[in-house]
C-alpha cells in the first residue's frame, strides 16, 4: 500500500487503541491475551504511517485512570511493556522511528522507566517517524502540568504572566514540538475521546470504528484516511473561503 501524493494525507494521527479485552473475551481468553494481540495491530500502524509519510503517530496505551484496573491486569501490562520495548526497539530504530514516552512517567518502576529512557536516548535523532506512546497520560494532566510550567517561568521572571495566552500555553504541553493533531481515531466502538489529547483534539477530525483494535490493520487504517480526505477542514472560516 504506497502513499498517495494526490490525497490529502494527515501530519499527525492519534490512535485510542480500544478493545483488547472484549476481543479476548470473545475467544474465551483472559483480558492480558488481548493485550498481547494488539501489539500486532501497533506494528501495522507504525508500518502504515511509515508508508504514508505520516510525521507522528500517537498512541494511548495506557492512562492516567487504568491505575485503577485490576492488579493482575496492571501488572501484566508492565510486563508487557518492558517486552514490548526490548523487542521492538531495534526495527524501531532501523526503519528511522523516533520513540518518545509522554505521561507522568515518575510513578512506573525504575526497571520500566531506565527502558523507556534508553529507547528515547537511542532513537531521539530518527526523523521518519515521531511514535508518541501516551502513559499514565491525561489530557486534564497535560494541560493542568503546562499551566504550572507556565507559571513556574512567568515567578521566574521569563515573561509576564499577561503574556500567557494560547500559543504560549501550548509550548508547554507534551506534544508542542509535534505536528498540529489532524485526525484521531478510536478503535471498538466507543464514541468518546476518554481524556486523551484534550488540548491537541480542538480542531482535529475524528473517526471512531467498532473494529476492536488487536483487529486492526491497513486496510482498516486505510479507510479512516480515505474519509479523512473527503471532509472539508475550515478551521472557523466558512466553506465559501476555504474553497477560495
């Protein structure tokens, strides 16, 4: 599936990727296999933006709320994730993927942490493909902790506290060095956007399909970008000025 030059192709896509746990229910498996099936559907989506030119690529893997999921649950995951990035990590990083870990990374054991650092420092100057993995992320959490950077260095003389308006905000959020959010697609049927990418979502397009996310692939993918490019994005203006 190559990139199509004549489409219009979005900078920047975000994935909630839902449904791991109802497609395991649904072959009678514990919630944790699902988990483990849609590392198959990350790996096509990196492949797909990597086809496309897409610039960032981010995906919600694990938020601030999932803390409260069941033990076991949270504690495969960890597992999951120090697997995941031992075995990733080096295709990662030969195919030019630059991997960055946004969240309140503080609470995750050291172990996990050191992992995440490591991938970070490895592949900081890949430029084929920004991969955003949101954990222990929340789009209040965003906005709340650039409120306080803000403010920290307005108290440090750096501006005026007058002068924080929206431009100024959005410096200090998570992604402020990424591409503007263009299109943010959910998995599994949900129609919510679940806390993720608040500030960011504003003016992106959203696509919400009930595939279940470990079912996920390109083709699916392709056709989120197919309706992407058949919607007219006027940022305020009216069709009449956009078409001019």
């Amino acid at each position: 599936m190559a990139a199509r030059p004549d489409a219009r192709v979005p900078r920047h896509l975000a994935i909630v990727m839902d449904g791991n746990g109802r497609w395991a229910k649904q072959r009678f498996r514990p919630r944790t296999f699902g988990h483990h099936a849609g590392q198959k559907a990350v790996r096509e989506a990196v492949e797909f933006c990597l086809r496309q030119g897409i610039a960032s690529l981010t995906l919600f893997a694990f938020s601030s709320e999932n803390w409260q999921r069941p033990p076991g649950e949270v504690s495969a995951l960890m597992e999951l994730f120090l697997k995941a990035i031992d075995r990733e990590v080096d295709e990662l990083h030969g195919n030019g993927v630059r991997i960055r870990f946004v969240g309140d990374l503080e609470p995750f054991a050291p172990e996990l942490r050191e992992r995440m650092e490591a991938a970070m420092a490895r592949t900081e100057n890949n430029a084929a493909l920004n991969m955003n993995v949101a954990v222990n992320y929340g789009g209040r959490w965003d906005i709340a902790r650039a409120a306080r950077l803000a403010a920290e260095a307005a108290a440090r003389g750096e501006f005026a506290i007058g002068d924080i308006d929206e431009q100024r905000l959005h410096g200090y959020t998570c992604l402020a060095d990424q591409p503007p959010l263009d299109l943010f697609i959910r998995t599994g049927g949900e129609r919510r956007v679940s806390n993720f990418l608040l500030w960011q979502i504003a003016y992106a397009e959203l696509y919400f399909t009930d595939t279940l996310w470990p079912d996920v692939d390109q083709a699916c993918l392709a056709e989120a970008l197919d309706d992407y490019a058949r919607r007219e994005r006027r940022f305020g203006r009216t069709g009449e000025q956009v078409a001019g």
